[in-house]
C-alpha cells in the first residue's frame, strides 16, 4: 500500500480486509476522489468519522485513526457524474498525519498487517467460528447463512465478513477493526455477540447497561 492515501470518511461505514463493500459516491469532491483513484492504483481508504462531525462535514472532520483501505474491482460512472462502485477491503492502516491540497483527503498512512496466524491462532479462530455461527444459527435462517458464509469460505474472512455486516454499532465495528490480529477480532466479536443475547433475554438490562 502507498505511504499516500485517498480518505473516503463516513459515519457509519467500517471496511474489513477482504470483504466487499458497494458505495454510491454522489459528492464532487468524492467523485474526483474515485476518478483519480481510478486512474491510478484504483486503491483508497475508508475511515470512521468520530461523534461531533455534523458540524463540520463539509471541512476535514476528525476521524478514527485506524480505517481499512480498499481496491476499487468495480466503478460505474453514471451520467451524471455519480459513481456506483464496490471496494474489497485489502488492509488495515493508522493515519500519521493529512495533507491538505486537493479537494478530498489524502492522509500518510502505515500499514497494520495482521501476519500469518499460528497454528495455535488459527486452531483458536476455527473455535470461535464455530461459537460465531452457533450463536447466529437461532437468529438467522440457515440458507441465509450458509449463502453468506459458505462453510468453503475461510475462517479468517468469516470473521471479518461477519464483523462488518452484522447489525452492530458503528463504534462496535470500529473497535472490531482495531483488534490486532484476526485471533483477538474473532475472540471479541464472539464476546460482543453473547453481551448483545444477553441483554436480549434479561428485561431491563440494556437499561442498565446504558
């Protein structure tokens, strides 16, 4: 990945590695953003914008400083000018700093590659995959999820799919994607799924726990 990012921020949209992601880009200073990114390495970043960027959506609202940057497989320009286009997560990456001469942001970024798990990791993330869809099984029709996640697909992208289409808080997902390797993402995920049953079953809890 380039030391030199397009940042493509929103307030409620998390990217994973390897999971596809479809956007409809109908700002000017986006649609140059995908152009440029087009003719270039097809590549930008998604970040999560913090609380508070209502005031200033049309400036440089602060964002999170952990996003996940996308390739570009699909860009549809539409007449007039909007873009449908579908990125695939590629990699996790921490802002250093902005620079401020186009019209869209481009951040310095580095890289937070995940490594190759362990043997004893990917024992751990084929466990917690089976919790995963244990959980999941009493809430989602089994054809829905075998079409989502079929049982071929890696245990890693499992992880990561579910993390990012999952009915989950924005800043749930954001804290997701800052989990340092898969191992940990899998572990966190497993134990936010059984917070959220909990509460569900026990009147008044989510009361409490607000």
């Amino acid at each position: 990945m380039s030391e030199l990012l397009p940042l493509f921020p929103l307030p409620s949209v998390v990217l994973f590695p390897n999971v596809f992601l479809p956007l409809h880009i109908f700002e000017p200073r986006y649609r140059e953003m995908v152009a440029d990114a087009v003719a270039s390495d097809r590549t930008i970043g998604m970040a999560l914008l913090r609380p508070g960027w209502e005031h200033d959506y049309e400036g440089r609202p602060a964002v999170y400083p952990i996003g996940c940057s996308g390739v570009i497989t699909h860009a549809e320009r539409l007449a007039d000018g909007r873009y449908n286009i579908v990125l695939r997560g590629v990699e996790r990456f921490r802002i250093v700093s902005e620079q401020h001469d186009r019209s869209y942001r481009v951040a310095i970024v580095e890289p937070l590659r995940d490594g190759v798990p362990s043997a004893d990791d990917r024992e751990a993330i084929r466990h917690h995959r089976s919790k995963l869809e244990a959980l999941l099984a009493p809430t989602i029709d089994k054809g829905a999820v075998e079409a989502k996640m079929p049982p071929a697909m890696p245990d890693e992208d499992v992880v990561n799919a579910l993390a990012q289409y999952l009915d989950l808080e924005p800043l749930e997902k954001q804290a997701l994607l800052e989990q340092c390797g898969l191992r940990s993402r899998a572990e966190a995920l497993v134990e936010l799924l059984e917070m959220k049953l909990l509460m569900a079953r026990t009147p008044g809890m989510s009361h409490v726990a607000h």
